[in-house]
C-alpha cells in the first residue's frame, strides 16, 4: 500500500525526483472547460451560474447573493454546541493574526521624508470548497485574515450553504455569500454579474477546475496561490510513536485521493512500524477509501539514515505541512528554510492547524514554499511608497539624479529635476 524506499537506492532518488514536480497540476487537462466557463459567466451572468450549477451539482440555486442580514438568519439554524466551536476556533485565528498587522514606516534622511503606507484592499473573495467536504473552518482561515486586515467587503462563495457554513461566515465578519461553487463561483468574483459585485482579490483553495481559473482570471484580480492536493511530510527518529505518525499521515490522505502522505524515518524498524500502523488505522476510518486510495498513489516512506539527510530531503520537498516527530524538533527545524506551516514535537498534530491554532491553514502547496509563504493580513493588503524632498533636499541631490537620467538617455528626467533648482517654496 505504501512504498518504502532506502537510501542510496535508485528507487529512492527517482522517487525525490517524480515528487519534487508534483506541484505542477495538469492544468492544461481542464483549461479549455474552465475558459468557456469563464466566458459564459463573464456573457451571460447569473443565468450561466444556474445552468452550471444544475449541469455540474444537480441543483439550480434561486437567489444566488445572501446579504449580512440573510447570513444572521441563515446562522441561526446552526447548532449552538457547533457555533461554540466556531467561535473559540475564531477567536484563537483572529488573536495570531493580529500579530501580523503592518502600520507601514516613515524616516527622515538629509531633508528627504520616506515612507510606506499599508491600505487594505476595497474587497476580497474568499473560496470554501464544498465537494467531498465541507469547510466551516476554510471560511474562518481565509475570512478573518481579511477582516483583521481592514477589507471592508468580504465575500464567500461556497455551493448550497449549510447553517454551519453560514455560522463560520458570521463569526468570520463576512458580508457577503455566493451560492456558487467551482470556476464560476471564481468568474462570478473576477468578473461580476448582475447579482454578484466583482472584488480585488481572491483566495482559497479548491479542485483543479478552481486553481485552473483563478489562474487564468490572474491580472483582472489578484490571487493568493494556485493550490493543488494537501501534503504533509512527517519526519520520525527511532523514538517517534508509530500510531502517531500514522495518524498524521493518514489526517491528510483522508481528504482527497491525489493528497500526498509523506515520511522520512532515520531507521527501518520505525518504517515497517508505521507501515503497519497504516494499514490497521486506514480499516477504522469513515474515509477510509479515499485515505486507501492516497496511500495507494502518493505515500512514500523514506528511510533517510540520519537526519541531515532527513533535513536535506525536507528542503528538497518544500512541503505544505512539516511534523517533527522527533528529538529537539527545534534545532532540526533551523537545517529546513522550505515549509508552509512546521508542527514541532510528539504532542503538535496537523490537525491543531487545521483548525485552532491560530495560524491560517490556506498554506502553499506542491514545492510552492520554496517562494510563497501561508495565506495572512499581508494577503490583504497593498502598500505604496511615499516620498517628499524638500527644497534644500532636490538640490542637494539634483547632480546625482541628472547624472543618473543622463547614463539612460532620458533627457526628460532630467529637465524634471533642473527645472525645481530654482524653484521657490509656496
């Protein structure tokens, strides 16, 4: 069920290989499909989203926007044990975020005022999947980084929104729901349509058909990433609990069939242990097919010998979620600078992130934390440059920018900065 590879072995290095691009979706398999649906939302707005709801989810939804007020009503089916959990989940993501407010920065040097100014964005679009599960806890991930940075209209689309999605939408300060899910919910935000007013940017993670086209709708709005199946990578030392690692590996095949499971161990018997593991635990679950199916494509156990070969293997993989189960997870965690989110020590369960930590757990995905970093208040936001000279500062500094205008050719630039030598202050 799950490939064990040794160190040194051909199956070993071209195993690293083949995973190193798994971070390259076959978006071309779907483009086509996504352009022409794209396109029907962009001609024909809130009638392309009916049909496509009815072609692809069996449905035709009647009022396809709910306001703040109808987002209250709908909440307040929700189980109030549920509400609870969404509420102390909430708290814990707004409380971290909040850490990562930038107020922007101003100096002074030689007469010259320099700065930058941070502003959110006017509106940002927050996805929640709804295709083998749904995501209360996606809407608090992308929403709340949102609201903390300021946005002033946040709006979630997800596909026939349940009481507790409604509920997660409340707690998270959304003002808006679209009842529309795949690429046309991501056209209805790019592009608008006679219901659904178009945002700046958009997030959130989705199936192939959604990273597909927030790619292509890239430069009418911005994106946060092009997501593809979650990952985890678990490094393990002789003195890790195998039914833990199990445990991890399996919280995150069991959401999708293309998810990948991954471990590195520093010995053998620690392999065979989890491998054994695996397969008693996979029998247990609710998903277990889906788990079984992953394992069965993309889990690969790696027995590294030692751990820098371990923290070499980590760095090449660049994985969405990391968990050192071993000894001083801290100090290994320093010989790993590619990683979305990193869980450290025998008592961090991926699944704290998932939902309660407090961190976002929209993180990149596919290699992609070798440039990208988890979803945040940064997402939000732009930041403009602001600079002011004073009179005694331009021409101090005049023969300087002339001289530089020069060097290009750019006879313009420099007749901007002549003409203020003499030019008195009003």
């Amino acid at each position: 069920m799950v490939k064990i590879l040794r160190r040194g072995s051909a199956a070993y290095d071209e195993a690293l290989e083949a995973l190193s691009t798994r971070g390259e979706a076959d978006l071309a398999r779907v483009e086509g499909d996504v352009r022409r649906i794209l396109e029907a939302v962009r001609e024909r707005g809130d009638e392309a989203i009916r049909e496509l709801a009815e072609r692809f989810e069996g449905r035709r939804p009647g009022a396809l926007v709910y306001s703040r007020e109808a987002i209250l009503e709908g909440a307040r089916a929700c189980e109030p044990s549920t509400r609870a959990l969404l509420e102390a989940a909430g708290e814990r993501i707004r409380e971290y975020h909040l850490h990562q407010i930038d107020k922007g920065f101003s100096y002074e040097r030689e007469g010259i005022e320099l700065g930058m100014r941070v502003r959110p964005v006017a509106s940002a679009g927050v996805y929640a999947p709804g295709g083998k599960a749904r995501y209360p806890s996606t809407v608090l991930m992308t929403a709340i980084p949102a609201a903390v940075a300021g946005v002033k209209r946040i709006v979630l689309s997800t596909p026939s929104p349940t009481p507790e999605l409604f509920a997660a939408a409340e707690v998270a300060g959304v003002n808006e729901l679209v009842d529309a899910g795949g690429a046309q919910a991501i056209a209805a935000l790019a592009y608008g349509t006679e219901s659904v007013r178009p945002v700046d940017k958009i997030v959130g993670p989705g199936n192939i058909y959604v990273a597909c086209a927030k790619k292509l709708v890239y430069g009418h709005v911005s994106i946060d990433s092009i997501a593809g199946p979650s990952e985890i990578l678990v490094i393990a030392d002789e003195g890790a609990d195998a039914g833990v690692v199990a445990a991890d590996l399996l919280s995150q095949a069991e959401h999708d069939e293309d998810a990948y499971a991954l471990l590195i161990t520093i010995d053998e018997a620690k392999a065979l242990e989890v491998e054994a593991e695996l397969k008693r635990q996979v029998a247990l679950l609710q998903r277990g097919e889906i788990a079984k199916t992953s394992l069965e494509r993309h889990a690969h156990i790696f027995i590294a010998g030692d751990r820098e070969e371990a923290a070499r293997v980590a760095n090449h993989l660049a994985p969405e979620h990391l968990a050192l189960a071993v000894s001083e997870p801290d100090a290994m965690l320093e010989e790993i600078d590619a990683v979305g989110a990193a869980f450290l020590g025998d008592f961090t369960p991926e699944a704290a992130g998932d939902y309660a930590a407090g961190p976002s757990h929209v993180l990149p995905t596919g290699g992609a934390a070798r440039f990208s970093s988890p979803l945040g208040v940064y997402d939000f936001i732009t930041r403009t440059s602001v600079i002011r000279y004073s009179a005694e500062a331009i021409r101090a500094q005049a023969d300087l920018l002339e001289g530089l205008a020069e060097l290009e050719g750019l006879e313009a630039h420099a007749l901007a900065v002549r003409a203020r030598r003499t030019l008195k202050n009003r």
